[in-house]
C-alpha cells in the first residue's frame, strides 16, 4: 500500500533567529517535538536528575500516603504490593517491593493471572487478601478503576493506597490515597508517567521522609538504583519519552548498564546482548517481549522474580524460562496469525479485519491484532472462545477510534476499555459475535472514507546529502532515547541520481544503492525487505527518498549509513 508523505511544517524565520545558536535542522527537530522555548530545549537536550526531577510531594495525597506506609512499617503490619502482568506492571512491583523492603516493611505480592483473574483488583483476591489480615495494599499500575474491589476491602478493615497512571474513570474508588497524575484535580505538573514512573515517585516520597520514622536507614541515593526499572518499564509502555520522563529513562539507561540485579543481567547474557551497549532499542525488541511474553502465557511471577531475585542460580533459571516463553510466544503468534489470515479470506479487500478462533490464548491475540493492522492498514478485532469466555483484543488506525466504537457496541459486551488505537473486550455469548462484528464494521464505514485511508510517514525535514555528516550526526545523538513522542528523526532527499544497484541477503531481501545528489555528494543507502526494488530502478534513475541516519560498523570501520524507510521514482 502506498504511503502518504507528510512534511512537517517548516520552522519560521523568527523561531530561527530567536535561537541563532543551533543548527537549523535541529531546530526544526525541536520544533516537531513541541519544544519551543528555553526551558524545554535545555531540558530536552540536557536532562538534569537535580533539576528535572520534581518533588514527589507535589501530589495531592503523597503526604498522608507515605506517613500512613512509613506509620504500618514501623507497626510491622502486613503490606500486599498488588501489581499487573505486563512490563510496566512487573517493574512497578519491584520498585515498590524494593523500597518497602528495604525499609524493613513485611511485604507480599499479588500479580493477577491474566487468563482468570484479569487487568486489576478482583473480588476473589479481595476475599483472599481480607483472609490473609492483610493491612495495607499499594496498586501499583492499577486500582483506579476498581471501586467496587476498593470498598469490599475498607469494609474488610484493609487500609489501601492506589499508585496507578490510567485515565479517571467515571467513578473513583474510596481509597486512603489516590497517587496517579492523571486524575482531574491532580496538581502533579506531568501527566505522561507509566506505573513505575508513579511507583518510582512514591519511592522517591519514601526515601526523603524515612529518616523521620524508626525503620531501617537507607544508603545516600538508594533510590537511584530503582532507576533501571523505570527505564524498563517506561520504554515497554510506549510512555512519550519527553519531559520527566526523558531525564528518567536517559538516567535509568545509565543504570541498566551498570545493574546490580541478577537477573537482569543472566538475561542479557542469555541472549549476547552487551549490558554496556543497552539502549532504548534493547528494551523495547529484547527485554520487555521476555517479560511480557510470563504475563501472556503463564504468569506474570516469573518475570517479577527475575527482576528481583538475588540469587545467581534462580536468576538463571528464570531468564531461561523466560526465553522459552518468549519464543513459545513467538511461535504461537505466527502459528494464530496465519489461522486468522485464513479466516479472513483477502484482508486487503475487507473493510474491517475480523478473526474468530478457539483456545487462541488471550495473551496473544492483541499482538496478532497489531500484525494484522500493521500489514494491511485495516483496523482488527481478533477474538478467542477461551476457558468458557470470548474475549477480543483490536487495534486501529489513526482514521478510527476503536474504543470509541465499543461504546456504541456495549449491548453485546460484559467489558471493555482502551483508548484510540488498541482495546480489548469480553463478549456477552456466542450469539453477540456476529452482530458485534457488523456493528463494528458499520461505524466504520460511517465513519471513515475507505478510499482516503493510507498509512503515513512523519518527516521531520528536507536534507541535502551534504548536511548528514558526523557533526550532525552527533547532535542526532543528543536526542536519545527515542520512542513514543521523541521518534529517531526521518529526513527526505529529493531527486537522488541511482548510480549502483544490488541485492542483499540470501534470498535478495534487501537492497543497497549508492546515490549522488545535485552537488555531486554520494552515499551509501540499504533498504532492508525493499529487494522487490531491483527490478523497479535502473542506474541513472531519479529518487526521492525517505531515510533515517545511522552508522554501519564493519571490522573496526565506521561509516553514515541511510536507512531506506520509502522510496519513490520522480516523475
């Protein structure tokens, strides 16, 4: 399918004097980001942990929260740390748990089994933690859609705080302390931080006011080594990586490179990934799938245990079972995405991508759903009669809120949520599946022009060849980490003269070109699965294409290497 191209806008000549000092295209690479004052800038392109960093008691009910945990610390009641199954989720808990057990608080964790508990608290495990005498329970990731569970508890004689970062529902529970920065009357002056971002402030809260309570007295700087879970997590969550949470992640970045943690680094070392070379891309492709992978096909556990064990033998069975669930989750995703295209029939004709199957495990059917939407531009609903349930997972394109759409379907549905882009629901019995499906398709349709939808390319400039040297290069740098609202910068270089053409790979997959623009400047460029492209271009053609920067690194050699992301012939 072809592509629109979609230029950012050009920075003013104003803007561009009002900083003099910086390089134009950096310029307009701020400027797409939404910097566009001082303040942000430095803090963008300098992130400072003393100054970046706000003060945890800057929530509304921080205060009473860490006296009410320091206060069943020093009583030695029984604390519950209650987590969720995914990455975000399992790097809070162990932020949390950390931090409590350090000071010396009796801690326990419950982590929900995604396939018969669910996201959040649950009545069951009320009953069971209400048994337990448990004291006190800290959510960490969830709780601020569980009222109903929140009062069963307070009735119960259970004190508990949320620490949570999901949007307000209609009805907020009656906890001791609501910690969550999305709340309406929050006053918390960020909004975008994952669960382990307000995990890892309640920690920090803890850390400054300890010293006021007789519980154990930690280190200077404890807090910090908590930092390569809020990384983790931050980046798994696909959180913007601008703001505090930019000066979290580059500093938590710091610290997974330098982890003291076991298990994360048996993990590592299982898969030759270099602990000194971990970046953004090391979290999002090599860790958060092995602890995603526990929470989708059996539980969660296995990856909290990793992230917290101290023990080099367990930390190397976990990291092995890990691996093995990560590739069960691999194999299990083709093997369910193929079934779903069978039932299909021909995707790139339907209007909505819609496959029904039994036993799919429902920790695998949004990311068959994602697949289905990345490849065929088409929102997706893949659905699984599973343990006596029928549970879906969709995703979407940017044309059509999915979640939007359940709402007006919420006669065939017993739940649901999400937001604009992936949501996922339980269907009231077989006979809702059909007509659930047709609703679907229908608001579609009603609202979305089928024959103007196409996927996009954000730009963030025109570039001449001449611009990409290793100057520029290292101010790219500067722009780490990338990830959700800080994407790696994309460029466009028009009327590119082809002066060589060939294949790479064993089965000519991919494709090298070396270009000269205009000025005579030429490059090296490889387009990895564009191989389809050999036949289309011919030495002395024109292109314009669009690329992102990076280094090749070859037997000690380093070069500027262009990354095809598309490409076009001029006319």
């Amino acid at each position: 399918m072809a592509k629109n191209w979609q230029l950012a806008p050009t920075i003013s000549q104003e803007f561009r004097e009002a900083f003099p000092e910086i390089h134009q295209l950096i310029l307009q690479l701020l400027f797409n980001r939404g910097l566009t004052t001082q303040p942000q800038i430095d803090e963008f392109l300098n992130p400072d942990y003393g100054q970046d960093i706000h003060d945890p008691f800057l929530f509304s009910a921080m205060a009473k929260a860490i006296d009410k945990t320091l206060t069943a610390i020093v009583k030695k009641e029984n604390i519950v740390v209650y987590g969720d199954y995914d990455a975000d989720g399992v790097s809070s808990t162990a932020v949390m748990t950390d931090v409590l057990q350090a000071l010396g608080g009796q801690v326990k964790v419950y982590i929900p089994f995604r396939e018969t508990e669910g996201y959040g608290l649950n009545l069951a495990a009320v009953e069971s933690l209400i048994k337990e005498k448990t004291n006190l329970i800290i959510t960490v990731d969830c709780g601020i859609g569980n009222a109903a569970e929140i009062a069963a508890l307070k009735k119960g004689g259970v004190t508990v705080i949320v620490t949570d970062h999901h949007s307000q529902p209609k009805v907020l529970p009656d906890a001791f302390a609501l910690i969550n920065p999305n709340l309406k009357e929050e006053k918390y002056p960020f909004r975008s931080l994952a669960g382990c971002g307000v995990a890892y402030k309640f920690a920090q809260a803890l850390v400054l006011k300890h010293r006021d309570y007789p519980v154990n007295q930690l280190t200077e700087g404890f807090e910090k080594w908590l930092l390569d879970l809020v990384a983790i997590g931050t980046v798994a969550d696909m959180m913007p990586l601008l703001g505090e949470n930019r000066t979290l992640v580059r500093y938590g970045l710091v610290v997974l490179q330098k982890t003291k943690r076991p298990g994360l680094k048996q993990l590592m070392s299982s898969i030759e990934e270099n602990l000194a070379k971990l970046n953004e891309h090391s979290i999002g492709f090599r860790i958060a799938p092995r602890l995603n992978a526990a929470g989708r096909l059996q539980h969660a556990n296995t990856a909290y245990e990793l992230l917290v064990t101290q023990a080099q033998a367990e930390a190397e069975s976990l990291a092995q079972q890990l691996n093995a669930t990560n590739q069960q989750r691999q194999q299990l995703t083709d093997q369910i995405y193929q079934e779903a295209i069978k039932i299909i029939g021909q995707p790139a004709e339907a209007e909505i991508l819609a496959a029904v199957g039994n036993g799919w495990p429902t920790g695998i059917v949004g990311l068959v759903a994602g697949r289905l939407t990345d490849r065929f531009y088409r929102p997706s609903l893949v659905i699984s009669r599973f343990g006596g349930s029928i549970i879906g997972s969709g995703r979407s394109i940017k044309e059509f809120n999915i979640t939007q759409a359940l709402q007006k379907c919420d006669g065939y549905l017993t739940r649901y949520g999400g937001h604009a882009q992936a949501c996922g629901f339980t269907l009231k019995d077989e006979s809702a599946v059909e007509p659930f499906i047709e609703k679907i398709k229908q608001i579609f349709l009603e609202t979305v022009d089928i024959k103007k939808i196409a996927p996009a390319i954000q730009i963030d400039a025109v570039v001449e060849l001449a611009d990409l040297n290793w100057d520029f290069f290292g101010q790219l740098e500067q722009f780490r980490p990338f990830g959700e609202g800080n994407p790696k910068p994309i460029f466009l270089a028009k009327n590119l003269e082809v002066a060589d053409i060939q294949t790479l790979g064993q089965d000519k997959n991919h494709l090298k070109l070396l270009i000269n623009d205009a000025l005579g400047k030429s490059r090296k460029i490889v387009g990895f699965s564009f191989g389809s492209w050999f036949d289309k271009i011919k030495k002395g053609d024109k292109i314009d294409l669009v690329f992102d920067l990076d280094v090749n690194e070859w037997k000690g050699n380093r070069e500027l290497q262009l990354k095809i992301i598309d490409l076009k012939l001029c006319d």
